[in-house]
C-alpha cells in the first residue's frame, strides 16, 4: 500500500491515508485507543441521551446547543427535583465554572422556557415535564441497557 498522507496529533500518535489494492481509501491508526469500543458505546449513550432530552423538550436546539447547555439544566433540575433550588454562585460552584459562563448559559434556558429565576434562585419550568414523560424516561433507560449490554462483554481479565 501506498501511503498518501500522513496527520500527527500530539497525543495520538500518527493517523495515514492509505490507498488500498481496490483504490478505497482507509485510515490506518498507529496509536490504538484503550478500551476504545466499550469507551464508544458509553460515548454513544451520552449522544443518545442529549438526542431524547432535545426531541422532548427543546427540539428546535441543535444538538450542540444542547450539549453546550445540558450540564446547567441537570444541575437546574437536581436542585429543583430535590427542592432545593440553586442560586447562581452555588450552580457555578458545582459546574467549576465561571459565573459570567453560568449566568449566560441560564439566559439561554430561560429564553428557550425550561428554566426560570424566582428570588435569585433556578427551577425548572412546566415545559421539563415531557407530553409523554414516561415514554421519554423509558426511551432513557432503554438506551442505558443497550450501553450497559455491550460494555458488558468487555473482557475484564486485562484489568
């Protein structure tokens, strides 16, 4: 084979572009990931769980919108399922994030309608509950099992 062109990423060694005998292109990795497939799925489940969050409550978000603000709303929404609402120093705390980023992700979710600020504090607007909140919670636990089944088969004697 010959090798087309080489790409180096400081921490994943080398990737090539290689043209095989049936003129496909392929990438053939030098550095291999470590538990890449089980690390895959679980990726796979963190997508997939952002793609039932926005189809059931926000889905005109992109879905990097969603990831960009998922990790505000769950705090929101702990506090709030938990009553025991956040303020905004206690939400960036949490996050390890700076409040002017809190406060500007908590904008956006109370522009969207999830969120609302009653005396300083975060809750979850009616618009958290789903039309088919139990539809949505199993479709959640459903993608939990499939991730949980296939990370299962990992061969843990290389532990």
């Amino acid at each position: 084979m010959k090798v087309i062109a080489e790409k180096r990423k400081a921490s994943e060694g080398i990737a090539k572009l290689k043209a095989n005998s049936n003129s496909k292109w392929e990438v053939v990795m030098v550095a291999a990931l470590q538990y890449g497939r089980e690390r895959a799925h679980l990726g796979r489940l963190l997508l997939n769980f952002m793609r039932i969050a926005r189809d059931a409550h926000a889905p005109d978000l992109t879905l990097g919108e969603v990831g960009h603000l998922l990790f505000t709303a769950l705090e929101v929404f702990i506090g709030h399922a938990f009553e025991r609402p956040m303020a905004l120093s206690e939400l960036s705390r949490n996050l390890e994030m700076p409040r002017n980023t809190v406060r500007r992700k908590l904008q956006r979710l109370i522009e969207i309608g999830l969120v609302e600020c009653i005396d300083h504090r975060y809750y979850m607007t009616a618009k958290a509950n789903a039309p088919l909140q139990r539809e949505v919670l199993l479709a959640h636990l459903h993608n939990m099992q499939a991730a949980i089944k296939e990370v299962s088969k990992m061969d843990i004697a290389d532990l």
